[in-house]
C-alpha cells in the first residue's frame, strides 16, 4: 500500500518516539512511498527527528493539557508541520493543511482542529514561543544527555548541540591503492564536484551526491566514510604487512582502510550478515581481508592462532558524537542505556586484549561523547591490567581527555569520536 509522504512520516516518527530503531525502521517505511517522494520522505523524518526535543519544548506550551499516550501520533504530525514550516519549501498553507489531513489517515479526525489551531498559533507565535524554551529544549538534547555534557565538555555543549541540529556532509575517503588524494580530487573537479581535502585521504563534497554519480566510486576508488573515523588508520603506527585485527569491523569502514594503507586485517564481527558488507566493501576496493564471524566478548580457545601487531576496537556505544546521522539517539536513547553499554566495552577490551603482541597497540575507539564510555573505561581496565598503560596518540585530533582525546563534532568536518592508545608492555 503507497501511503502520503507525510503519513508514513509520522507513523515513522511515533514507532520510533516508542523506542523503535530508525535504522530498523526507515528501509520498510521507504519502500511505502512513492520513488519521488522519499528524498522528501528523509529529510521530513531526519530533520524532526535532530530537532525533536526542541520541538516537543514547542508542543508543551501549545497544548493546554498534555496528549494522551494513545495520541501520541499528534506530536509526532506536529513536530513534523513545524519542521516542514521552519525548514522546507513547501508553502504555509500547504504544511498546515497536509498535517491536518493527516489526523483523518491516522484515525483521529477529531483532532484536526487541534492539530490546525497549534500550527496557526506557531505561525503567529513563532518567536516568543521558541523563546520560552529552556536551556535542554534550545539545545535540541535530551535533558539527560545536555547535563552530562556541561560536566564533561562544558566549554564545547554550544558547538556540539548546533552540529547535532544539521545535516551531515558526505565525505569520500579516497582509496590509496588506486590514486591519491590530490589526484581524486582533480578528477572530481572535472566532472563539476567541488570538494574540501581534509586530513591525509578525505574529501568533503561541498554539495552531496547519490554515490552512483561519483566518478570510479564502483571502480573502488572510494568509499563514504567521515572525516573522524578516517583517523582510526591513522593513530595506529603500523609497517606494510602488519597484522591487525578489528574486533567490532562491520560494516568495515575502518578496516578497508587499514588494508588501503597495507595492512593484513583481520575483521571480525559477532554478526555474519554485517560481515558479508565487509567483505562486499573489500571486493569493491580490491582488497583482501579475512573476516571471523564471532562475539568478541567470548572469542573461542584456538580460534586465533597467534597475537596480532596491533588490534582496532570500535566498541558499540550510545551513539552520541554521531546525533546528526544517527538522530534517534535523541528520542530513544536514555541515560540508564549508558550503564549497559559500558560494561558492554569493558568486557570487549578486556576479552581482545591478550590478543595483542607484547609492544603492540590497541586503539580504542567510540563515537560517544561521554567520559563513562570513553577514559572511563580505559581507566578501569589500566587499573586491572599490569601490562597495560596508556600512550599518546601521535597526532592531536581532539579535546585531551584524562586518557586518550575526544574529537568534537564539526559543521563542515567530522563526527564526535574518542580514541586512546593502550600499548602493551613486557
């Protein structure tokens, strides 16, 4: 069944309000709309959804009493109208009256005057309304997560929480094996792309494109990849032919880029379906690289025959330097999440480290922005671990931590990523 743009937009929208996983839940939602209208389906969804806290602020002074939990799908229809009215193109009128038809397809025609009268009131009240916010609700971040960062990142809370309100460039890592950087770039100059050069193998595109339009991007020239995680390659020092091992790989971002600059990797992953996009990915660039489909909290006796020169280990996360990509976080993620997923980390570094050489690295890595995540767990484990101390990253890419740097996420840059060096010592 087709639906409208905007129907499917806000059932989307409440299933994930529900706790629902976008990344779950977009792909079927996409597939119930017409081909034309899923760019616009995307930036509906997307763009509510980086500015769902500041807009629910909204609703809370445009209700006189706050909606039952069975209505819910009413402030998903209106965060998605004030969206549309603040950043689309669409007319006024137009906005208004689509959000109000789409209480009769949502089964609560009884609420089309509500949903009307809100939308005219924002209209008229716009700025004194948006004024009227609090400090969480301006910032666009659940109250949880805009608290832990005054504590841990008090003088960067500004810049974070406007990065996470935008949308995301796309940028190309590209593929040394094949040319450079330099050389990509004059290529896509004359093919009209314009791109900013970033770090040692990163092109920003001024103006995004679908990948199907990049020059030799199917050749295996290059791959999407943000600026930020390009750095994982570059903070472990490593000879051509060294052997590494990415202990949480898919979708392989970070591994091919290790075999691009000659490395002999190693990725593993607890799920075989993600593995099969690491290895999709390699055969795109070229490369090889073994994979291991296995949960890296309990890896089996004999499974790796000998220790690896150094280990890469991208530890799940809440996700939080990656908001403007991933921007569920925002309405999903709660502060009890945190907990779970640290413990989670520690037993991966815990369970990966005597997998690793005498005098070899370990890069940690995350893309959160929280200390409990991030030098927290990296602590805990030095304080446990006599062979075990941390190192300096070669390079400063970020914020010192106690242990190990944070990178701020940036408008026309990268992601908000953690990582620490942990060398093991005889």
């Amino acid at each position: 069944m087709i639906l409208s743009v905007r129907v499917a937009s806000v059932r989307l929208l409440d299933d994930v309000s529900h706790g629902g996983s976008l990344n779950t839940l977009y792909g079927p939602t996409e597939a119930s709309v017409q081909d034309s209208d899923r760019a616009f389906l995307k930036e509906l969804v997307y763009g509510s959804l980086r500015l769902w806290p500041l807009y629910k602020g909204i609703v809370r002074q445009l209700l006189d009493r706050p909606l039952k939990a069975k209505d819910s799908a009413l402030e998903a229809t209106l965060i998605m109208a004030m969206y549309e009215l603040d950043e689309c193109h669409t007319p006024d009128y137009a906005s208004v009256s689509a959000a109000v038809d789409v209480c009769d397809a949502i089964d609560k025609p009884w609420a089309s005057r509500l949903i009307n009268g809100c939308l005219r009131r924002y209209q008229r009240d716009r700025s004194a309304l948006h004024d009227a916010l609090g400090d969480t609700e301006r910032a666009a971040l659940p109250g949880w997560l805009y608290k832990s960062l005054i504590r841990s990142l008090p003088d960067a809370v500004s810049a974070i929480a406007d990065v996470s309100k935008k949308k995301p460039p796309l940028t190309l890592r590209v593929n040394v094996q094949k040319t450079s950087r330099d050389d990509y770039q004059a290529q896509l100059q004359l093919a009209d792309i314009s791109t900013q050069a970033l770090g040692s193998s990163a092109l920003t595109l001024l103006e995004p494109l679908p990948v199907a339009q990049i020059p030799q991007f199917e050749a295996g020239f290059a791959s999407v990849q943000d600026h930020s995680a390009q750095l994982a390659a570059e903070l472990i020092t490593f000879v051509p032919g060294a052997r590494i091992l990415d202990a949480c790989a898919a979708p392989g971002g970070k591994a091919c880029h290790l075999a691009e600059l000659g490395a002999q990797v190693t990725a593993m992953d607890i799920s075989e379906a993600r593995l099969e996009k690491v290895s999709d990915n390699a055969a795109r660039l070229e490369l090889t690289i073994a994979t291991v489909a296995c949960n890296a909290t309990d890896i089996p006796q004999g499974l790796i025959d000998e220790p690896f020169d150094a280990i890469l280990l991208d530890v799940p996360c809440s996700a939080t330097g990656v908001m403007r990509r991933n921007p569920d976080v925002k309405v999903i993620r709660t502060k009890a999440d945190i907990a779970q997923f640290a413990t989670l980390q520690l037993s991966l570094l815990t369970s990966v480290w005597p997998y690793l050489k005498t005098g070899g690295q370990l890069l940690y890595a995350t893309c959160s922005l929280l200390p409990d995540e991030n030098e927290d767990i990296v602590s805990a484990f030095l304080s446990t671990a006599p062979d075990a101390q941390s190192t300096p990253l070669p390079k400063d890419v970020g914020v010192q931590m106690t242990v190990g740097q944070q990178v701020i996420p940036s408008a026309a840059q990268g992601d908000g990523l953690y990582y620490c060096l942990i060398e093991k010592v005889g």
